[in-house]
C-alpha cells in the first residue's frame, strides 16, 4: 500500500504543476507565450532596423569596389576595354566616388592618351577638389602634353593644403 499511495502521491503532484501552470498563462492574457509567431516577428523587426540602413547605404559601395577590383584584374591581364566596362558599372553602382575617375585617368596615360586622362581627372577634381592622386595625376599627363603653366598650378595647389 505504501507504493500505491507514492505513486498517487506523485501524480497528486504533477496534477498540481499543471494546474498551477495554467492557471499561470491564463493570469497574463496580455503576454504572448515564448517561441510564438510574435517573438520571431519581434527579433526580425529589430534586425530590419539595424541591419537596413547598413545595407542600404554600404551595399552600393562595396558593390562598386567589387567591380572596381575586377577592373583592376582585367587591366592587369591587358583587357582595358573590358576593365572600363567594369569601371562603368561601378560608377553606376557609386557615381559620386572620384576614385573610378582617377582609375580610368591613370589606364589613359597607361594608352598615352593624355587629353582622356585629362578629362577623367577633372571629374574626379570636380567631386573633391582637394583629391590629392587626380591633382598630382593630372598635373603629370599636362607635363606631357607641354602645358607646363598648368601642370605647375595643380603643385601649388597641392602645396596650399
């Protein structure tokens, strides 16, 4: 009799933690209950929050880098035709980023041609006018072109900041 009345015992007391433990979620209608559809919506929505501005304003950029560095690889290989078409879709991907502009400018003078080179280095100097690499790039293809007074202008101003 002594194991009928532990077993009943025992069962008396799983009967009372499941009464206590409905009694407990119906205490706080209010409160979803863990692991629901709530929670998860609750987790993604705090992640939307801080993970999409970061995406939204770093994806464009580093996009933009990716193509810049297979431009790179291409122009390497002696494919500048190809490398430019890179360097374009880049500058879709980041179009106020001077870099692709000096890039492009420096595979000119690579082709010799001075006067493109010229061209993309002032794009580049019109969206920072203080960018020290297109300022000393440019100042180089007018030296070889012979404009000399010109090439000189862009050292002084690379010397006044």
């Amino acid at each position: 009799m002594d194991n009928h009345e532990e077993m009943h015992d025992k069962s008396a007391d799983s009967d009372d933690v499941y009464v206590a433990s409905v009694v407990d979620s119906q205490a706080a209608p209010d409160r979803p209950p863990s692991g629901s559809w709530f929670t998860l919506l609750s987790v993604s929505a705090v992640i939307a929050l801080v993970m999409g501005p970061v995406v939204y304003l770093g994806l464009p950029g580093e996009i933009s880098r990716w193509y810049v560095a297979a431009a790179m690889e291409l122009q390497l290989d002696g494919e500048t035709d190809k490398a430019l078409q890179r360097l374009e879709i880049a500058e879709s991907w980041s179009p106020d980023n001077p870099v692709l502009y000096t890039y492009r400018g420096d595979w000119r003078v690579e082709d010799g041609d001075y006067r493109g080179s010229i061209q993309e280095y002032k794009r580049a100097l019109q969206m920072n006018k203080s960018y020290t690499n297109a300022l000393v790039q440019r100042s180089q293809a007018l030296q070889h072109l012979g404009r000399h007074d010109e090439a000189i202008a862009d050292w002084k101003t690379l010397l006044e900041d």
